[in-house]
C-alpha cells in the first residue's frame, strides 16, 4: 500500500513542479528571476514550490 501511495504523490509532486516552472518561463520578470526562481524549484522542490507560490512572480 505504501509504495502505491508515494508513487502517486510523486507523480502529483512531479505535475505541480513542472506546472510551476511553466508558469514561472511565461511570466513577465525578467531572465535572472525566472533562472533563480526554476532552480530553487529544483534543489529545493518542497520548500522551493511553497514559496514560489506565496512570494513568486505573478501575472
């Protein structure tokens, strides 16, 4: 049951960050803040998604 469970959340994990990053390409901010913004995203994919949402470009 556990690895059902987690694969799921992974692959919804997965859908949310690539969902963000596309946001983040097609926002107005300039070149630098979209780079910072998409790695963040990254190496920090929990944390990273968190912020992104309540501090990231909007628009």
């Amino acid at each position: 049951m556990g690895l059902e469970v987690s694969g799921l959340l992974g692959i919804i994990f997965l859908v949310i960050a690539i969902w963000a990053i596309a946001k983040i390409i097609n926002s107005g901010t300039t070149t630098g803040k979209k780079i910072l913004w998409i790695l963040f995203i990254l190496f920090l994919p929990v944390v990273g998604l968190i912020v992104w949402f309540l501090m990231g470009p909007k628009g």
